[in-house]
C-alpha cells in the first residue's frame, strides 16, 4: 500500500491539467480513510489511462508485476493523450450540494425570473458566476438563449400572453470547470387585466366625479360570464396522489385482511418482524402461533398481541405499528368525470373516492351526495359544508364494497355582480336570497343595495325581471328574507355609481390638485386659500368654475377674478355648490405668447420669449454673446408702435457695448416684437473664408490666409511662384461654391436621367418594333442605368478653367481673379502623356510626341472600334477645356489659344501633354433610340462636369 501511494504521488503531478481528475483527488485528499480513498483514485486513474475492465484484484496484481514504471507509463500515456486532444472536462457541483433555485414572476407580455445559488461554496477570490437563461415553447428544447454575466434576475420581454413557456437558468464558472442548473420552470404571461382581481382593479381606478367624461362615469358593463362552484376542488385536488406511507392512523382504525403490522421486541427477545393480516384475520408469531385479529380496532390488536405473548416470554418490551394499509374496493358512480370500481386505501373518505374518480362532473350534484352501504343509504353528504365552512364531519371513512353515487345537479342560482364571490350555486331545499348572497360571500362595499334584481324563468314560459328594492336600510330586512329562490335564478347586485358625492375638484396650475371636500358655505378661498397654493405664472384674471346646475344638471360656466377674491370681494369669492371645478390657467393659456428676436453677429440669433422688464443685455445674454466681428458701437433696434389704431415701425440706433456695460441710456427695456440688429465689422472675414490651398509646383505650397479682394496672382508670388518643373496648362483651380452649385446640378439631372430610364422601360415593349431592337435597348437601358449609379457615388470637382502664364504676363490676364476662402490651386508636373478612352480596341495611356496628331494616338490605341462614333469624338484638354470634331466639320477649326482658323481638321489637331481622346459609342439611329441618345449625351456632360469620365464608353 506505502508503494502504491508513492506511485500516485508521481503521477497525480502530471494529471493536473485534466481538470476532472485534479478536482476528484483534491475533494479525495480531504477525507480521513487516505488508504482506501487512494486505493479508489488509483482505479479510476488506472481505468482513464486505458485499463477498463480489470477487476480489484487483477489491478492489484498489474500494479504488483509492472511496479512503478508500468503505472506511471500508463498514467503520463492518458495525460499526454487528453492534453494534445485539448480535452478540458466540465466539473459539475456535486448532487445536492449546488443548485440554482429559480423563481418566476409573470406579467403582462414578459416574465420576471430571479434566482439564487443554493449549497454551492466559491473559493475566496474566485470570480462569480456567470449566468445563461434559456426558454423555449417546449419543455427542454429551448430555441432561445441569452447570456445575462453575473447578474442574479432577468426579464424576458416580448412574450406573447396566455402562451406557456418552458424557461431554465445556468451558471458557469469563467474556466467553465464549474455548471450548476435549475429545474425547468414553467410561465403563462397574462395581461394585466387578468393578473390583478377585481378588488384590487377598484383601488386602482382613478376617482371620477360627475364633471368628468362621460365614458368615465359610465357604469362599467354587467358581467354574467359566472362559473359553476366548487368544481375546481377536485381538479385541483392530490388525493388520487396520497402516499399511504406516513399517514397517521388513530387507534379506532379497524384491521383487517391485507393489513401489515410491524412488531419490534427487545429484552430477553429480540425480534424484529413484519407480518401481513392474512385472509382468516390471522396473523402468525414465530414460537407464540396463530393470533386472530380481524375486526379488532388498532388499539384492541396491540393488546391481543401482546396477550399472546406474554403466555410464553417474560421480561420483553413490545412495540405494534402499523405497516402497509390494505386496500378497499369502492364503487363511484353516476355524474361524475370517470365512475368505475375503485382501489383505495382502507382509511380513504368519500372525498379520497371522489378524487381518484376525477369529482362529480359539472352534470353532478355536491349537495346530495349518496354513500350506499349494502344497497341501503347510509349517508348524504353536502360537499358546501365543507367548501364554504370547512366542515368535514359527514366525510366518513370507506369499507370494502362501499357505493358513492352521484346524482344529477339539483336546482341553481347565480350569484353575479358586487358579490364577494360570483358564481353559480347549488340550492338545496328551500333556499332564500339572503341565504345565496350568503354563500357568495356577501354584498361588496361596491354594491349598491337600494335595489337587487332577480332575472327568473316563469314558469317555463318566459324570462322575467323582479326588482327588489329596499323600503329602509338594511337591505335584507324581513321582506326580502321571505324571497324564496327558484331553478335558475340569476341575482344581480349592480353597483353603485362611480362618481364621488359631496366633492369639489381644484384643476390647472396649482401646487394640490384634486379632490376636495364639499362643504356647506364653502368658498373660493376655502378651496384656494391664497398665493401659495398657486404655481408661478397664474393667470388670475380668468379662473373657471364649471358647474352642473339642478335640477338637471345641465353645464354652466362661472368665470372669477382670483386676484379679487384674495383681496376679499364677496362678488368674486362666491360661495361653491357640491360637483364644482374650479380650473385655474397659467399665464401661457390666456394670453399670447410674446417674442423679441437678435439677429446678426451674435452666437445664437433667434427668437426668444419676451419677459416683462427684459433689457437689450438680456437678450444678447440669451444669444450667448457678440461674436468678434461684432460692431459694439451701433446696434439697431427696430420697434413696433401702435398709435391712433396705426402700427408704425421706428429704429433705435444703440451702442452696444454700452448696453452690455448696463448704461441705462443704451441698455433699453424691451417691448414685445422688438427686434436687435447686430451687424458685423466691415470687411472682416470668417475663419473659413480667410485662407486659400496651393499645392505642387509651386516653390511654397500650403496654407495661405487672404485680405479681402486678394487676387491669385499675389498669393501665387507669397508662394514663391511656380518651380521649373510646373505645367501651367494643367494647372487645376477648384471653388467651394463652384462645387456645390454643380453637385446640385448634377444630382438634379441624375434624378431627372432615372425618372427617364424608368419610364423608357415601361415604354420598352411597344416601341420596339422586332426582339433585336427590343434587346438592343434593353441592353443600352441597363448600361445607362450603370452610368447612373457611378454618377451618384461620384461628387463634383467645382473646378473652374483657368489658364496660367508667367505672373508678369498672368497679372494683366481675366484670369488673375479675387480668391475667395477655400479655393485650391494645383499646379501639376508635365505628364507627357496622352490618354485615349472609349470605344477603341485597346483604352491605353501614350506618351506624347510634340509632332504628333490626334489620328497617331488613335491609330496607336487600335483605331475606333465597330461601335465606335467617329464623327462625335472630342477632346479633353488638360486645363478642362473640351474640343471636339464637330468643331471641325469643314477641315478647319479655330485655334482658341492662338486666336486664329487652322486647316486640317480635329483628327490633325497636336494634343497638349495630359490631354485626353475620348470615342464615344455610337447609337441607331432610330426614331425609338434618340431619347436614349440624347439621356447618353447628358451624362457626359454630366460626368466631365463632375471631373470624372465614366459617361465616356457610352
């Protein structure tokens, strides 16, 4: 044994990445019994290493003839195994020991779970657990899951009502070695009208008074949707369930054949028996005989037992219980949910019977319960005893071949309305209606009892209504006690109307509103005893008192001035009849609204509300402040003034600053509608407007900051002026305005262009006149749609064509022009190349040849292709400029740089260095293709606006 513990001492080292074995022998190393508990640890290492399937001895023998080596061979083999399968075992809590218990609160569309660890122990400084709920339609197959962290309730929204939902919870320990679950809990979400009862609905309400709507006073509908009483007890009932072994038994309980009896002696004998009545009523003691115990009661059997004894032992102790009860053969029968013979215990009662047999079906009679005793009643049971006082006195206990029947129901009335309990009742006998209302519980605070009305068959020929109304309370005096009820009788007890009595209401813009007490002589100022009762802002010039005058309470309208009734003035502090609303306005209701507005060189111009004695400081402290080109010392305040029926409009000129300094000369009360002008520093501009970008080939590119009416040429030579390697040509001046108007323009016509595609789609089918002309199209439709959605991802350049020269010759140009904020220079290096695009064999980029012509790189680039229209080929220059062969159509053209006609035509023309040729694609000249054509020339128009070509292959 010392050679084995020194081999797991060895190997267990190894194993204590194997997180199962590892937390197996440290709970093991715990105990005190260290052989046996190591000789266990040994088997189970020994079976995890491979060797499954040896018996105790067998291991032992192994251990004995491979010796150390062999045990720890075996052991580092399995370790090294689960390490390279990264096999990581889960440790589960031990049973009974770690548990989530999980509790469920339902409610309207969601459920509410919370829950907490039950004998599970965390080492110090371990981090909590972390929580998984899932849930799911059926029990155990959860279709949803969230991960909640260490959170200990969730709630899960959404949830549709009345739908059942299987939920369960889990924990997990950040290394996932520890998972604890709960049981599957099971929730009906319901709407909230159904989760609360009635008596808590009414505490609930709102109070209403006969001032309010009339759908609010309204008596809510009667409500004869009643169930028949006393049924759910045995739906709901665990008697068919019962346990025989730990009921308690009473000494009278008779014994008989199929009893067991447990029978225990110590002293100069020791036995310990457990006999079974057998079916003489016998029973059979060893070395004592036979005892006859049939039909002796509980205490009687101890007593003959012990008689029996006693004849051949002495000085013993005896002890005689109970065992196992025998069952009794019962028969159910008549209205109820499953009659049939029954086997149920032999100290089962009638309910016991009743229960297995599912309960008298709502068919049944509870009042008139038949217990049969060889074919003779014995007795009759009323189940109301026990349901609405808990008595069970007549629920006697059962022998063998006993009946129960169950007759039809008897006559019924219903119970309905401000009951404690509504429903339907069985009657017995002669039943009266204080005796129903009774059994139902009593008439609600609720119910009106000035009138209780019988909905009643008359003799089976029609449906009448009784009123019973009461001459002087109580209701059920001696009158109503002689009410006697028939077979299908329906009280009714409605109830009492829902507005309050003897009430006044305080509404509007007070610090209390409400209810009040009504009372005689009450007053205005009763109600609203002064200015402290008022929030800020009254208007106390118009309170309103609405009031319902007798005698048939049609509506009037009292108006007040509150203002003179704090004062004391009887005619306004008038006296107030019970129903009265008095409804106070702020000041914002009752008069209109008044404004002064700041515009101008402020933060924050705009319109404010006007307050009684606000200044000009008010207002600017309102904009937040002048901005810094503000111009403190002339401000312009324009006023309206209404004089002799006429509105005129005058202007202040103020010195701001002054104003601001609080000058009383300057710093004027305002007047509603006036408006403050604060104009701004000549000359001064915003941040955005004072600097200018130049960038390449210039000596200093970068930031430059303007003056007002700055030209490009002076900032071209604060830059340094142009490098030697500068391409003045292809110089590219951009404009932030520029930019916008052509993105608006651009996105205008792309809208335009989509409208058009559109509708030359529907149009497709009946203007083409055979299938090619109709894929012909379909197919140019589709390219012109692609050219749209390259166009909407595409923004305008606001590049503005413009030539440079050297800046003694570029100062005297039009094109030296003022710089505004945010315009961009950029001056290229000579490209020297040629682009050729579109409709050629081959779209490639040429170097350029000074004495070469446009027909030499188009002649490079393959020629124009099948597709290709020759005649509408233009040219891109690199200033932006375009030229194109309809400028050429006669074999001249004019020269625009060099002022003057040359021969030769456009295919002659010598392109500039980082020019560019486009061939556009040539479309059929049919009647039903020149729309698509003219949408085709747009948007190249469009696309070289934009400083992009991607119109160019249409």
């Amino acid at each position: 044994m010392k050679k084995l513990l020194q081999i797991l001492l060895i190997v267990v080292p190894l194993m204590v990445s194997v997180n199962a074995y590892a937390a197996s022998a440290e709970n093991q190393y715990k105990t005190g019994e260290r052989e046996e508990t190591n000789l266990e640890s040994s088997r189970s290492a020994t079976k995890s290493a491979g060797i499954e399937g040896e018996s105790d001895d067998q291991l032992r023998l192994l251990l004995g003839r491979q010796g150390e080596g062999a045990a720890k061979s075996a052991l580092e083999e399995k370790a090294k195994r689960l390490l390279e399968e990264k096999e990581v075992l889960p440790l589960q809590a031990e049973p009974g020991k770690g548990q989530l218990a999980l509790q469920v609160e339902q409610g309207d569309s969601f459920v509410l779970l919370k829950w907490r660890t039950t004998g599970f122990r965390q080492k110090p400084g371990d981090p909590p657990l972390r929580y998984t709920v899932s849930y799911g339609a059926e029990s155990g197959k959860y279709d949803k899951r969230f991960e909640v962290g260490n959170a200990t309730e969730y709630r899960l929204r959404s949830l549709n009502n009345h739908q059942v939902y299987f939920v369960k919870v889990q924990g997990q320990s950040k290394d996932k070695m520890i998972t604890i679950s709960s049981d599957e809990a099971r929730a009906i979400p319901l709407p909230e009208e159904e989760l609360t009862s009635p008596l808590e609905r009414s505490f609930s309400g709102a109070a209403v008074t006969l001032q309010d709507r009339k759908e609010r006073i309204e008596t809510d509908p009667f409500k004869r949707e009643l169930r028949q009483f006393g049924y759910e007890f045995f739906r709901n009932s665990l008697s068919r369930d019962l346990s025989t072994d730990n009921l308690p038994v009473g000494s009278d309980y008779i014994i008989g054949p199929g009893d067991s009896l447990r029978i225990h002696m110590w002293g100069s004998v020791n036995e310990h028996k457990e006999l079974e009545v057998d079916r003489n009523g016998e029973i059979t003691l060893p070395r004592v005989g036979v005892v006859k115990i049939w039909g002796l009661n509980y205490g009687q059997a101890k007593e003959a037992i012990n008689r029996a004894i006693s004849r051949y032992f002495k000085g013993y102790e005896l002890n005689v219980t109970l065992g196992r009860l025998r069952t009794i053969q019962v028969y159910v029968v008549g209205e109820v949910e499953a009659p049939g013979t029954y086997h149920v215990i032999s100290i089962g009662t009638v309910l016991n019977a009743l229960s297995a047999a599912g309960g008298p079906s709502k068919n049944g009679s509870l009042r008139t319960i038949k217990l049969l005793k060889g074919g003779k009643v014995v007795q009759e049971i009323d189940l109301y005893d026990m349901f609405l006082s808990g008595d069970r006195s007549k629920d006697v206990r059962l022998e063998n071949g006993d009946t129960i029947f169950v007759p039809v129901l008897g006559p019924v009335a219903a119970a309905a309305g401000e009951v404690k309990r509504p429903a339907i009742y069985e009657l017995k006998g002669k039943t009266t209606l204080p005796q129903l209302l009774a059994m139902a519980g009593g008439i609600t605070a609720a119910g009106y009892t000035g009138r209780i009305q019988l909905e009643r068959f008359e003799e089976n020929s029609a449906r009448i209504m009784v009123d019973h109304e009461a001459k002087s309370p109580p209701l059920l005096d001696e009158a109503m006690a002689g009410v006697e009820l028939h077979d299908r009788d329906m009280v009714k007890v409605f109830p009492v109307n829902k507005a309050i009595r003897q009430v006044v209401s305080l509404r509007g813009n007070v610090t209390r509103p409400g209810e009040y007490q009504f009372k005689t002589g009450m007053l205005v100022t009763d109600l609203i005893p002064g200015y402290g009762a008022l929030l800020p802002d009254s208007w106390l010039e118009s309170a309103e008192i609405s009031r319902l005058v007798p005698p048939d309470f049609h509506r009037e309208v009292l108006t007040i001035n509150l203002k003179k009734a704090f004062a004391g003035d009887q005619r306004e502090n008038i006296l107030l009849q019970e129903q009265d609303a008095l409804q106070v306005f702020s000041r914002g209701e009752k008069e209109e609204k008044r404004f002064v507005a700041i515009n101008g060189q402020v933060v924050e111009p705009g319109v404010f509300d006007y307050y009684p004695n606000m200044t000009v400081r008010d207002l600017v402290t309102l904009a937040g402040s002048p901005k810094w080109n503000a111009f403190l010392d002339n401000a312009e305040l324009t006023r309206i003034v209404v004089a002799e029926g006429n509105a005129k409009s005058t202007r202040i000129s103020i010195n701001l600053g002054k104003a601001l300094a609080g000058e009383p000369e300057d710093n004027l009360v305002l007047h509603p509608n006036d408006v403050l002008i604060v104009r701004g520093v000549t000359d001064w501009l915003e941040t955005k407007e004072r600097f200018v970008i130049l960038k390449g080939e210039v000596r200093f590119p970068g930031t430059y900051s303007i003056t007002k009416g700055e030209r490009l040429s002076s900032v071209i030579e604060r830059a340094g002026g142009f490098t030697d390697k500068a391409y003045l040509k292809g110089a590219k001046f951009t404009r932030v305005s520029v930019q916008e108007n052509q993105q608006k323009r651009m996105d205008e016509v792309i809208a335009k262009s989509e409208q058009d595609i559109l509708k030359r789609e529907a149009e497709l089918a009946s203007l083409a006149a055979s299938r090619e002309e109709l894929e012909a199209t379909k197919a140019s439709l589709e390219g012109l749609m692609k050219s749209l959605e390259k166009l909407k991802a595409a923004r305008a350049e606001g590049r503005v064509v413009i030539r440079l020269a050297t800046l003694d010759q570029f100062s005297r140009t039009p094109y030296d022009i003022e710089m505004m904020g945010g315009d961009t220079l950029e001056i290229p290096q000579t490209p020297n190349v040629v682009n050729v695009m579109g409709q050629v064999y081959n779209t490639t980029t040429l170097i350029h040849m000074p004495d070469k012509s446009l027909s030499y790189y188009l002649q490079k680039a393959g020629g124009p292709t099948r597709d290709a229209a020759e005649s509408e080929m233009y040219m891109i220059k690199a200033d932006g400029t375009v030229m194109s062969r309809e400028q050429a159509t006669l074999g001249f053209r004019w020269d625009g740089d060099g002022k003057r006609w040359t021969f030769g035509g456009f295919m002659s023309a010598s392109p500039d260095p980082g020019d560019t040729l486009v061939v556009p694609q040539k479309m059929e000249r049919i009647a039903w293709m020149r729309e698509i054509k003219d949408i085709t020339t747009i948007l190249s128009q469009v696309a070289l606006t934009a400083g992009v070509i991607v119109a160019a292959g249409l």
